[in-house]
C-alpha cells in the first residue's frame, strides 16, 4: 500500500538505544527511512533512545552517529543539529513523560502496581503450568486506600501499569504486513514507568513520536509485537497514530538470526575492513527491499528515485557476504587511483609494507604496487595480501602442479634468454616487458603459454595471478632474476 498519497510531510525517525556498537541492521533501518524521507522531500529526525541507563554510553552514541555520517545519512532534525521538537534525547524527556503519566493516573486508565518480581514470576509460572498466555493479570488493578498504604508501608516501590482494555481488537495497518489484528485479552496491563520513574520503551516511544509528529514508522520486524501496546497508548493519550512498516528479519545464509558467527555485525567493522559507504547502502537497499527491475548496482540518487515501501518484502533477507562483496568490488573499481591508494593505505601500514611517510620515488613505486591490486580485491583490507609479493621474496609453490610447470624441458631455453635480454631493456614498462615476451616467443618459436607460464610460476609460485607486464617493472631487473633462480633451484632446474 502506497504511503505517502496525501499532501502531509512525511516525517520519519531513526530511534537507536546507544548501548553497544552499530548494527548492520540498525543501519539498515536507518537506510529505509532516510530513502523514504529523501524521496517525499520529508524529514529525518534522530532520537536517542537512552533510557536504558546501565548500557547506555555516550561512547555508543558516538558510534552510531559515526556511522551515519559515514554512510552519508544526514538527519534533518534531533540530536546535535536541534530543531523544534528536543529535547532530542528520551533521559532529558522525563518531565514530558511525567505529565502524561499523571493523566493516565488521573482518568483512571494507569495505576500503580506494587507486586514484587518474585510474585510477578510466581503468577508468570502458575500461568504457563496451566497452559495459559503469561501476563498480569491484574491483581493491582483495585487496590484500596488500605492496601496501598500497607505495601507503601513495606517500603515497596511501585511501578505504573497501563490499564489495557477489555475484548478490544487493535487493528494495525503495515505497509509491509498488510492488516494484523491483535487481541487486547492477550496482552494484560503492561509496566509504562518503572520503579526508578524511568518510562519503558513501549511507553517513552509512543509519546515521542507523537509530540515530534512522526507520520511513519519504519523498524524492524522484532518490533511488530509491541505494536498493539503502543496503538493503546495514542488512543488512550488522544494522539494520532503514524503509519507502521515493520521490515524482516536479517538472516545469516544458513537461515538463522544474524550474529558474529556469520561474519562482521556492526557497521564499524565493515569500515575498518576497508568497505566503501556506497558498497555497503547498496547492499543493504537490497536486503528486504526489490526494485522494480533485474538492476543490482544503484547510485544513492538512483535509491532514492527507485525507492518504495510498496516493493519491500515480508520475507526474511539474508545478509550475503559474498553479494556485498560483489558489489563492494564493482565500486573498488570505480574508484579513482588517488582514491585507491587513499583506501589501502591504513591497511599497508598495518602490515608494514608502508609507514605513510614515504615521498618521491619510494611514494610512486607503492601507488603503482597498489594499483596492480585493484581489479582484485573486494574492500581494502585485501589489497596487502595481494601485493604481499612486491615485499616478500620468499614464496613456495601453490602446489605440485605449478611446480611441474618448471620441469618442462623447453624452460631452460625461455628462462636464459629472459635472463640475458632483460637487463638490456633501457625502459623497463610495461610496454618493453611486453616486447621482450614476444621476442623470445619468436626466438623459441614456443606458444605464449609455454613462454609466460614457467615466468609467472618462477616469479611468483602460482599459475594465475597480476599481468607479467605490470610485474616485472616492479620488481625491477635484479629482483626479477634473483626470484627466478630460487625458484629454479627449489624446483631442481638447472640452466
């Protein structure tokens, strides 16, 4: 179902709880309402959701902001950028909470409860003995003035339940589930402010929203189940309530809930791997949401113009590392060489084959090393491992089969006459290396393969890998040949 058909701005939030890093899934969340927002002309606003004291941390919150921008998701309203609706986080907001605590008080559809957790827990297993649907039910619904002041007297704290009514249907409308319709009976009266006076999430977020005029909100799958409570609170409270669309799980490619044995979780890591913003809000359009063609790789300005809630789907999306690859791999490529360099860089100086200090020749040489990387890697995290040969002259075999390769009884011939001509090549490029190939193809009168195969395989050990041609200027001429004959030695070749 369409959601933005009439003419009222479409506000949206992205409301995360700053207690630990930055989900990929978190991120994509955020993503879904920053493309809608974008695509209506709409709003963003960023809340934090801090009410969790014990794991909350400015240092979480950090992180996610962090990220955002990273990912080039701007918000249009809320923490740090302001605007009429703060305070922008939940722990500054208990005054506002208050108020309208005390008019569910006062018309009768909130009271105090004062059960213990141990008698909570006693009637939540009496409940299940019995087969029945764990939930309160109510034993604080009627209290006395005398009963009150008895559990005051104990020096009980109360919490505040919310009086949920009897034999309601509540009807959400998803713009990703359809209609699903929840009944009341099932729910029993649910904690709104804890014993601390601390608002719970189901109670903190509907007034939130509504006092920021929040028109949809989008989140994850997990948050369905909470609808319903929070559909009785904008009742009770006279609020409006937003449009809902509560997006699918994320699942690892063995179809269980994403965690760390399926890889990196949280949006950091990915940027210490060296993934690229695009790369990742690319993928991560993909994930639930189909666009109305076969076309995989999209721009942020093409998400934007392609995106619809219409074509997000209800089915669990599996979080493919071998796609994100793919598809971090085509923007790799796109990148200039400056930006290239500019990506490998913290990651060749992590396995120092750089110190970021270089200048001049030394400089140039490495961003043509690193350049021979870029066809090949996926994020920049790679690049080291595959250019590790241009600082290492040390290397085995991949196995028997390239080793083999040495032993044919035309190498000798090739490897003498490359041997002998290199070093009188004056402008060792890529051009010359080339030339020499072909020269001593037409010297041997052997097939190309028969010419480049036992070279690669002396240089470097394998049988596939980078262009000769790019290589061996590199190199150079005194490398090329102390490489080759170590590996002709190791392999028993005599020339």
């Amino acid at each position: 179902m369409c959601c933005c058909c009439n003419n009222e701005e479409v506000r949206v939030r992205f409301a995360p709880s700053p207690t630990g890093p930055f989900h990929i899934g978190g991120a994509r969340s955020a993503l879904f309402n920053w493309l809608l927002a974008r695509k209506t002309g709409g709003k963003l606003i960023l809340r934090i959701e801090d009410t969790d004291r014990e794991r909350s941390t400015p240092e979480s919150e950090e992180n996610i902001k962090a990220a955002l921008k990273w990912l080039g998701m701007d918000w249009d309203e809320g923490v740090d950028v302001g605007g009429p609706n703060g305070p922008y986080h939940q722990m500054e907001r208990l005054d506002i909470y208050k108020k309208y605590t005390d008019q569910l008080l006062a018309e009768g559809k909130a009271y105090y409860c004062y059960c213990t957790d141990e008698e909570l827990e006693e009637e939540r297993q009496s409940l299940i003995k019995a087969g029945k649907m764990p939930r309160y039910m109510g034993k604080c619904r009627n209290l006395t003035a005398e009963q009150i002041a008895q559990f005051e007297a104990e020096g009980r704290k109360p919490t505040v339940r919310f009086r949920v009514p009897a034999d309601k249907q509540i009807l959400v409308r998803d713009m990703v589930r359809g209609d699903v319709v929840f009944d009341s009976n099932n729910i029993g009266d649910f904690v709104i402010v804890k014993s601390d006076g601390i608002p719970t999430y189901n109670y903190a977020v509907v007034i939130d929203d509504a006092l920021m005029h929040i028109t949809h909100v989008i989140r994850a799958e997990e948050h369905l189940s909470n609808t319903p409570r929070q559909c009785l609170i904008y009742d009770a409270l006279g609020f409006k309530q937003p449009t809902f669309g509560h997006i699918s799980l994320i699942l690892g490619k063995d179809h269980t809930k994403m965690s760390k044995r399926h890889g990196a979780t949280s949006v950091d890591q990915y940027r210490q791997l060296g993934y690229l913003p695009a790369g990742i809000n690319n993928f991560l359009a993909l994930l639930g949401w189909a666009p109305n063609s076969e076309q995989e790789i999209f721009s942020m300005e093409e998400l934007i113009k392609e995106f619809s809630m219409d074509r997000v789907a209800k089915n669990p999306a599996v979080f493919d590392i071998d796609k994100l690859n793919w598809i971090n791999q085509h923007y790799m490529r796109q990148l200039d060489a400056e930006a290239f360099f500019e990506a490998a860089k913290p990651h060749m100086i992590a396995a120092g084959y750089m110190t970021g200090e270089e200048e001049g020749e030394k400089l140039a040489w490495l961003k043509r090393v690193v350049a021979t990387a870029q066809e090949h890697v996926s994020y920049a995290a790679q690049i080291p491992a595959c250019v590790e040969m241009y600082f290492n002259d040390e290397f085995d075999f991949e196995n028997e089969e390239a080793e083999s390769v040495l032993k044919v009884e035309t190498v000798p011939t090739v490897i003498n006459m490359l041997l002998e001509e290199l070093p009188k090549v004056e402008n060792l490029d890529n051009a010359a290396v080339k030339a020499l190939f072909k020269q001593i193809q037409k010297g041997t009168k052997l097939k190309g393969k028969d010419v480049f195969m036992p070279i690669r395989v002396a240089l470097t050990g394998n049988q596939h890998g980078p262009e000769l041609a790019a290589m061996v200027p590199l190199l150079g001429v005194e490398r090329t040949a102390a490489r080759i004959k170590a590996s002709l030695a190791k392999a028993g070749v005599e020339l």
